[in-house]
C-alpha cells in the first residue's frame, strides 16, 4: 500500500494541471481501492464542485456543485471527518444527484482534503453493493488525502480561472516583495542536471560547431559581466567571472568537451560526462582549496549547457525589463542580473523570508514565490503583470487591464516621489522624537553615492554576500578592499557588519553544510568559532579598513550563550595585538555587538549589557524561534507573524532591559521596515530601526507624522490583544483615523 501511495501522489504532483491531476487520481484511487466509483469535490465559495470522477457522468465535471450543507459529501466537508457507511441511503443527509448519473449506491467512504486547517475539498469512493469498508481502506484513503493536500492546493493556486478576454489568466503565490510591474516573461529552466540521457553522435565536426558557438556566447556573458563589475569597482563579483572565463580555454575544460566530442558523444553529453568526472575527481581531495574547485567546474558546465539547451536566454536587449520566471531566485543570479533589467521576480520555490527574498526588498524589486508549476506553463516572453502587493501574476492582460494597472504604477511612483522629497529631513515625530534610521545592504554595487545622505548610516551590512558570491572563502585583502567601500560609501556615518552568517537558508557552495534542521544548526558565530582560522582574518580585514574613529560596528551573528561571547571577544584582542604589531601603529577597535535572535539570551540582557556595547534585534530569526516556525516551510510558513502578542511582549522585554543597562539596542530585521511595525517599536521605545533602502522613505514619512505619546497608548491595547490580526487590524485603525493609512499598504 505504501508503494501506490507514492505512485498516486507522484503522480499527481507532477501533473501539468488541476484537471490532469484529479483525472489521474480518481482513475488510480478506484483501481487501488476495487471499488466502482471513486470522486473528487473541490471546495469553491462554500459549493462542493464535482471536479473529477471515475465512474459518474464525466461530463458532469465542472458543471454539478452542492452546497456545504447538502448530502453525505457535504456533511464531510462540515465535520471535517470521515464518513464511511455500509449503507448511505439509510443516512438522513443522503442525496443523489440525477445529473451526475449516480445510481443508488451503499458503500460510501468520504475524506476532507485539508490544507493548512482548512477543508479544500472531499475524495469520495463508492459502490453498489453493501459493505462497510474497512479500517485498513479507510486509513489509506485519509493518508492518501492528507499527503495530495499539498500539491492539489498548489495545483489549484495556480489554475487558470477563466480563458475569456475579459479575464486573463492569472497565477497566484505569496508576495516576497512587494511592487507592481508590466514587462514580458523571461523563463529559465530551473536548474541544469547533468544526467541528460547520453546520445552518441556522427557528425563531429558539426556538433564541434554548436559547442564552441555555445562556449563563445558563454564568454561574452562572463566577459561583460566582470567588465561590469570592474567598472563598478566591486572586485569581488568581477574575480568571480575572470576565473570563470579561464575554464572555458582550450588547455582547461573546453578542452576536455572537445575531447568527448570527438569521441562520438554530442554537445551535451560531452558537457555532462567531463563536468561530472572532474567534479568527482575534485570533491575526492582532501586539500580544501582544491576540493573547493568542483564548485566552478560545476558552474561553468550548467552556464554551457544553459546555452545549447536554450540558447542565448540571458542577452537582453539594453531597454527591455523582463519579469524572471525562475524555479528558485539565488544570490548569484541577482548579483549577476543587471538591475535596470529586472522588473519582477517569480519562484516556484522559496520562502518569504529567504535570503533571496530579502535581497529583492533590498532591492526594490517585486517578487512573488511559491507559484507551483510556472515552469511548465507556456509562459516565455508573454505580456505579465506582475502584482505583487496581491500574490498575482496576470498573463496576457487586456487593454483595459494594462491601462488600469499603468495608472496604479503612476499613483505609486507619485507616492513615493512624495515620499522621497522628505528624505533628506531628519526622522522625528510630532512630538519631538528623534528617531535614527539605517539601511540594510550586502552588494557593494547596490550601495551607491547617496547611501550617506539618504540615511544616519549602515544598520546592518552582510558581509556573508560577498563569501555567497564567491566560488572559494575570500582572502584578507580582498574582504580589506570591499569592507573599506562600504565604510568610504558611508561617508563617516556608522557601519555595523555582521560577521560571516551563513547556513540556514544562506548555503556556501564550496562548503556545504548537511543537517536535518539547518536553523538549528551550525551557523553564524558557531561556525565562525569552530573555524578561527575563518574568523580572525574577516577580524583582521575589518579592524585595518575603519579609518575614521567610532564608524565600524562589528554585530556577532546567532549567538546564543555568555561563552561564544566572551571567545568572540579573544579572538578581537588577538586580532588587534597582531595588526598592531605587524603595522607598527595602534588599531583602533571597533563597537562590539550581538544580534539577539536566540530567545534565551532575553533573560542574559544584564550580563550580555557587561561584555558588548550594543545589541541589533534580528527580528525574523527570533520571531521563528518564539513561535517555533520555520519561516521557509510553506506547510507552516502561514504561522510566522511577527504582530503575534507574545512576539511583541519579547521585543518590549528586550528594549526594556536594554536601556536599564544603558545598552544601546535597535532592530535590523524585516519588521523595521515594515509600516505597522515601525509604529510598534518606536511605541516601545526602540530609536533605531535599520531596514532596505526601499523603505526608508516611507518609514521616514509616516514616523513625521505620528506621536510617540499616543503610540505609548496605542502599545499598552496591542500587547494586550491576542492574536497579530488584531495587532495590524487597530493600528490600521489608528492610521486610519491619523489619516496615514495609505502608508501601511
């Protein structure tokens, strides 16, 4: 049984379409089930809608629906239980359906679908003959609904609703980002294996040709994009192209694709078998430097067959936005995509709290994740609307459709030139509350010229970005050389860098990290402790590119006891004693601080106020470890709220105890730039807020136009409350009355 489990929900989850989906498993449930009808109803509007069948009317399909409170499937759908009866006309809730063809049948058995607590729909089996099924049958048909629920909700979110002109198709996800944005699709196919069935071919010398077509449009894409970097001076992504390109000359890999070209094999195949021959080879050393080439050989092979597989996909014409359609948005693929280009983000995979989903609020780019399936659908260099302030991506609009969504695009961009024109004031409430507002950021690139004066300074730089970029751990000079921008780019306002932060959902391909709980895991300063080697030359980078007194702040990620601190602060004083030494001047020490993500250290605030200078709230970490939610699984991912009361209650204990110890305190994660949360923790008493640079404006506007009185009166009712929606739902009501709340949108 457990065998036609698997078979029936792989199935299903692989089926192109809702309809396919359900058609495949009716016809496999009644087979495995020797039954004579089996059903699927799919709740929509509070009806019941016949969706699929094997054994009733099929064309009934889509046409027959009953309301919740009607027949044996409806009472399901109420009691969200089972029902099986030997004899279902016997039941006072019985009805039969003349349009479907149902005959008087007996045996019933019924199961809800559900999904994330809520009945999606009902599978039914049924037959002539009188018979109770049994337990052992009964089991299988709930562990059988129980593990479709899933991937028919996701089948579902993206069904098209309606194929008339006046309703385009549309799919629906989760908003990562929010923005609205017009432009054509631009699919790429997920990630490139290199177990493509091996063809062998004839004709050498023309599939010679396809290679190095495909290898020289490889090296414009690689040269262009380290010229990019180079002229942006950010060395660290431009290196990563430079050593790149060189793989693809004669005497390196191109070489070896040649080789099994002429051996009989074709493009692909060639590109395959050389690829995973040294990346074996390489992952087999026990040197780490070398082990850790098998990442670029990896790389470069995917980028190839990329180019014969689909050709030519990245060049873009210099003008044209595109909406990316990717199975998952990676670090590399953002830093690689050239701003002015990207218009939208749409993922089959991800979270909305992922690193990559943030890089896209830091960038300002809308993103929808979680669209199951877009990769299949024919949706390459269609007209999209990308709508992610609703979850929609709208295909092949109408006239009408495009032209109202322009004006909401010109409303918008109205909005925040709005907002922009009191940017360079100073944050403070009516009231007379200075409150301090700092950008997050990770690219070099994406901190420009201005970053000093559209902010009091960095809160919160990544510094595991440019390791992510990477294809090996970053040397001393090189972390110097791009820690000393960032520094420059601020213009003497502070910068506080977080040290290496990585596992989790931020993966280094050149180290890998397998854990059954990676949040759990080995990450951040753990990681950094166990590898000093590691961690006193990021030390030694950041001590010697502070030049100005007072600027470098250094934040200790994931810490979660006295000792990891007190060590951290050793291996500091050896950092500093050895440049010292070496450059024959006195390093001035940075600000040391800790990001409170781990709840435990909210009950050490006294002894950690005695070891550090500051501390950064990462809010999204510790929400997801106060309400013990893995931000990144979509089966509770809906459960992560950071209006939760208890959520709020920690986050006023923090800043309480903080400013007991004279401790300064701010909060760097996504609730600082969020509207609703901005109000709530300058109403605890939080003067520091660091978020993306896409939302400094609008914070800045609304925190102008608030009292920090009335927000006090405003905290004491929402800590009170018992549930984040009535959180949100009475500080809309506050703005509302304020008239602000278009801010909150």
């Amino acid at each position: 049984m457990l065998k036609t489990l698997r078979d029936i929900t792989q199935v299903v989850a692989s089926a192109r379409d809702l309809e396919f989906a359900l058609e495949q498993l009716v016809t496999q449930t009644k087979l495995a089930m020797a039954t004579e009808c089996c059903s699927v109803y799919i709740l929509e509007e509070q009806q019941l809608v016949l969706s699929a069948t094997d054994g009733l009317e099929p064309n009934a399909v889509n046409r027959v629906s009953m309301p919740l409170t009607q027949g044996l499937v409806g009472l399901v759908a109420q009691r969200e239980e089972a029902v099986n009866l030997a004899d279902a006309s016997a039941h006072p809730r019985f009805k039969l359906l003349p349009q479907v063809s149902e005959e008087a049948y007996s045996a019933f058995l019924a199961v809800p679908i559900v999904y994330q607590k809520s009945v999606i729909g009902v599978i039914v089996v049924q037959q002539s003959q009188a018979r109770l099924f049994s337990e052992g049958e009964e089991a299988f048909l709930m562990t059988l609904a129980a593990q479709l629920a899933m991937a028919i909700k996701g089948l579902k979110r993206r069904a098209v609703v309606n194929h008339t002109a006046q309703q385009p198709l549309y799919y629906e996800g989760k908003s990562a980002s929010k923005g609205i944005a017009i432009a054509k699709a631009l699919l790429l196919g997920g990630q490139i294996s290199f177990n493509l069935t091996e063809i062998k071919i004839t004709a050498f010398s023309q599939e010679e040709v396809r290679l190095k077509l495909a290898m020289n449009r490889c090296k414009d894409i690689l040269g262009g994009l380290s010229q990019r970097f180079d002229r942006e001076k950010d060395q660290e992504a431009a290196s990563i192209f430079t050593a790149l390109l060189l793989l693809l000359e004669k005497a390196s890999l191109g070489g070896e694709y040649i080789k099994e070209i002429r051996l009989g094999w074709s493009a692909e195949t060639a590109v395959c078998r050389v690829s995973k021959r040294y990346i074996a080879h390489f992952n087999n050393m026990e040197d780490l430097y070398l082990k850790e080439r098998a990442s670029d050989i990896k790389d470069i092979g995917r980028r190839v067959l990329r180019q014969l597989i689909e050709p030519e996909k990245i060049i873009l014409e210099p003008e044209t936005p595109v909406i990316l359609i990717v199975r998952e948005a990676s670090t590399t693929l953002l830093a690689e995509f050239p701003r002015q280009k990207l218009a939208g983000i749409v993922t089959e995979l991800g979270g909305v709290n992922s690193h990559a989903a943030i890089l896209a609020r830091a960038l300002g780019v809308p993103a929808i994740i979680g669209v199951n399936g877009i990769l299949n659908a024919d949706l390459d260099k269609r007209q999209m609307i990308i709508n992610a302030n609703r979850g929609l991506l709208l295909v092949e609009p109408s006239a009408t459709i495009l032209s109202e969504y322009k004006s909401l695009i010109a409303a918008e961009k109205a909005l925040q030139r709005r907002y922009a024109a009191e940017l360079p004031l100073p944050t403070v409430t009516v009231d007379g509350l200075r409150v301090y507002l700092y950008i997050n950021s990770g690219l070099i690139s994406s901190i420009d010229s201005d970053t000093g004066c559209d902010s009091d300074g960095i809160g919160l730089y990544r510094t595991e970005i440019l390791f992510m970029l990477k294809q090996c751990f970053p040397g001393e000079q090189e972390q110097l050389e791009i820690y000393r921008k960032v520094l420059t780019a601020a213009k003497g306002k502070p910068v506080v860098m977080r040290t290496l932060d990585v596992g989790g959902d931020k993966p280094l391909d050149y180290f890998p990290i397998v854990e059954d709980n990676p949040f759990l895991g080995w990450r951040g300063i753990r990681l950094s402790l166990d590898h000093p080697e590691l961690f006193l030359v990021q030390l030694r980078a950041m001590l010697q590119a502070a030049s100005v007194p007072d600027q470098l702040h250094v934040l200790l990620p994931m810490v979660s006891n006295l000792e990891e601190i007190d060590l951290a602060l050793v291996y500091f004083e050896q950092a500093h004693q050895e440049l010292t030494a070496e450059l024959g001047r006195v390093v001035s020490m940075p600000k040391v601080g800790i990001m409170l993500e781990v709840p435990v250290l909210l009950y050490q605030l006294d002894e950690v106020a005695q070891r550090v200078d500051f501390v950064s709230v990462g809010s999204n970490d510790l929400t997801q470890y106060l309400l013990a939610v893995d931000r990144n699984n979509p089966s509770v991912n809906a459960l992560f709220d950071s209006y939760h009361p208890g959520v709020l209650r920690a986050l006023k204990f923090a800043v309480d105890r903080c400013k007991a110890n004279q401790l300064p305190i701010s909060v760097c994660g996504e609730l600082a730039g969020e509207p609703t949360g901005a109000i709530l923790l300058v109403a605890m008493g939080y003067d520091q807020l660091s978020m993306n640079q896409a939302s400094l404006s609008r914070i800045n506007y609304l925190l102008r136009r608030v009292s920090k009185k009335e927000l006090s009166a405003l905290l004491d009712e929402a800590l009170a409350l018992g549930s984040g929606e009535e959180v949100k739902s009475l500080v809309s009501d506050y703005c509302e009355k304020k008239g602000i709340v278009a801010l909150l949108n």
